[in-house]
C-alpha cells in the first residue's frame, strides 16, 4: 500500500486519530470555539445593528443548539429502532451526517467568498453566514452524540459479550 515510504503513513490508525473516534481530544473544544468564534466575530461585522450586534453570540448558541436537535432527533429515533438489529448502518448513517455537517461548514466558509456576489442578491450576508455556521457544527455533535451511544457502546458490548463466552 505504500507507493512512496512513508506517503500514507498519516492515514493509519494509530498515528492519527479520526475526528470520528471516541478518543480524538479536541472535539468539543473545535464546537464552542466556533460557535462562539462565529458569534463574537458577528459582533465586529458592521452589517449589523446594535441590539443584533449584542446579541450575536445568543444567536449562534441558540443556531448551534437548534442544528444539535437537528442532528440528533431523527437519528436517535432511528437508532432506538436499528441500532440493536443493524449497528453496522446505524454507524453509517451517523457516520455520514457528522461528516456532512462537518465539512459542509467548513466548505460554506471556504466557498463563501466566490459565492458572496450571488449570496447577497438573495439577502444572505457573511453575517448570516457567520451566525450560522454553528447549525451544521451543532448538527455534526448531535450526530456524533448518537454514534456515541448507540454505535460505540453496541460494538462495546458485543465484544464483551464475545469475551464472555470465550
């Protein structure tokens, strides 16, 4: 698998940890920081008036907890029912909105700039924008909070089970 020594030597398992992975440390740290990095960084913004302007940071938690619920709601509705029976898709599924949600943020912030002149023609500023990012960060952890506990702690308890019985 090494074309070059070395060159894929990042992608393995254990000299890198997946953001994914219950063991990656920064997680919750990379969340509030951009939620409230997005929050405090609207208030200096000139686009803004006063009052919105102060409550900027309010508006990015509360988008950050709206997206959580949008994250976690239906895939928890969906793993109390299949997590048990198919914990391999349910992995998948949660799997594949974190990462969504993940990169998605960061891509819409990359993006934000080449799109800024179509953006603005539909009334979407870099304040709105900004303000919310914290959606698709918050809907990233609530995916990830299923993952947790449904995904993580089934495979947990499957391999217990099988030491058992060894």
């Amino acid at each position: 698998m090494h074309f070059v020594r070395g060159s894929f030597a990042a992608l393995d398992d254990q000299s890198m940890i997946l953001p994914h992975r219950p063991e990656f440390p920064h997680r919750q740290r990379i969340w509030i920081a951009t939620t409230m990095g997005c929050g405090l960084l609207a208030m200096v913004v000139p686009d803004l008036s006063g009052p919105v302007r102060w409550l900027a940071p309010a508006i990015a938690v509360c988008t950050g907890g709206l997206g959580y619920v949008v994250g976690w709601a239906p895939l928890k509705f969906h793993a109390v029912i299949w997590s048990g029976l198919l914990p391999t898709l349910m992995g998948f599924f949660c799997l594949t909105v974190f990462y969504f949600f993940s990169v998605g943020s960061v891509l819409n912030l990359v993006a934000f700039p080449f799109m800024a002149a179509d953006l603005k023609s539909e009334g979407i500023t870099f304040v709105h924008l900004l303000l919310m990012l914290p959606a698709g960060v918050g809907a990233a952890a609530g995916a990830h909070r299923v993952y947790l506990e449904h995904v993580v702690v089934q495979q947990a308890h499957a391999g217990d089970v099988r030491n058992a019985r060894a």
